[in-house]
C-alpha cells in the first residue's frame, strides 16, 4: 500500500510516520484484501490535532475517517480505530457486492466546480444570473449498483453520493435524509 502522509503547517517526523503506516497497514489489512493507497493529513485546531484518512481499495471504494485530540499520536489511534471499525462492520458487505465483480468499479470523468456564494442576502439583484466560478475540478463518477452505492456512501462518511446505475445510462444520486433515511433518485 501507498503511503502519503502530510501535515497542514505542522512536521510529521519519522517516528510518526512510521507509526502511521504500522498501525494503518494492520488495521487496514485486517478487513480489506487488496488496498492500493492511503493519504493521512494531519493539522491543527487551537490546542487539538486533527486526523484524517482516506483509504481506495482497489475495488474502487474509498473508507475515510476523522478524529481530533489533543495529542497527535492519539489524534491518529481515534482515526485509525473509526477505519477499523467501517472496514469491520462493513467486510461482509464488501465481500458480497464484490463477489460477483470480475472487474474494478469504472469510473466516468465528469467535471466539478465550485461556485461562489452571495455575501449578503440583502443586496440588490445581481447584474448576471450566472455564477461565478472559483475553482474547476474533475470528479470521477462510479459505476455502482444501488446498494454499492449506499454502502460507499456511508464508508465515506458522506452526506451525498453521485452514481451512475450498473445496466443503466442515467446518473443516480443517494443522500443522507433528514429522519435517518437514505433518499434515491433515479431519473427515468
């Protein structure tokens, strides 16, 4: 597995970083058979470290967590603890999705951006209705079925997911609802 660790305004000395790939690598080699690479960020807030890690599996899927504490090395511990536990509670899904699946997940490339929001509520009517664009991107846009797609959805910790339906030309979107629930909408 790859490793990228970083610090936001902060040094990652050696020991961290090998602490970093020893407890992630057997955490993470527990649950998911093939991880292809891992990205560790760590910063900070006034007193508290924060950590987060992203893990792709090579299927495709993608598990993040998050954790704060006032300690770096425990920032990390909590991180890596929340990972083990997603990969745990959900191994049995993976391995039944994923059973069936001769090849790794597709993925379309489409084009992400981020536009810029008004300041004020109360200002007069803008002399344009089109928005302004801060930022360009590209996002990849996985081919999923529908139950794949709730379960990366909650992996990821994410409030919403794009998707384009296995069998299906159309993208399909899962969200996180108000009640608990998770919404889908497929346009016909």
């Amino acid at each position: 597995m790859r490793y990228q660790i970083s610090g936001k305004q902060i040094d990652i000395g050696d020991a961290l970083q090998t602490h970093v790939k020893d407890g992630l690598g057997s955490a993470v080699s527990k649950y998911a058979e093939r991880p292809t690479d891992a990205s560790i960020i760590f910063s900070r807030s006034g007193s508290e470290y924060a950590c987060e890690a992203i893990v792709h599996l090579s299927t495709g899927m993608t598990a993040s967590a998050k954790a704060k504490s006032h300690e770096i090395y425990s920032a990390f511990d909590q991180c890596c603890e929340k990972m083990e536990k997603q990969l745990r509670r959900y191994k049995r899904r993976l391995k039944d999705h994923h059973r069936d699946r001769a090849q790794p997940i597709e993925h379309m490339i489409a084009s992400s951006y981020i536009l810029a929001g008004t300041e004020d509520s109360d200002a007069d009517e803008p002399d344009s209705l089109q928005p302004i664009i801060v930022a360009e991107m590209e996002a990849k846009i996985p081919s999923l079925s529908v139950g794949e797609a709730v379960m990366q959805m909650e992996i990821a910790g994410a409030p919403v997911l794009v998707f384009r339906r296995e069998g299906h030309d159309g993208v399909n979107v899962v969200y996180r609802r108000d009640d608990g629930n998770v919404g889908w909408i497929d346009p016909r």
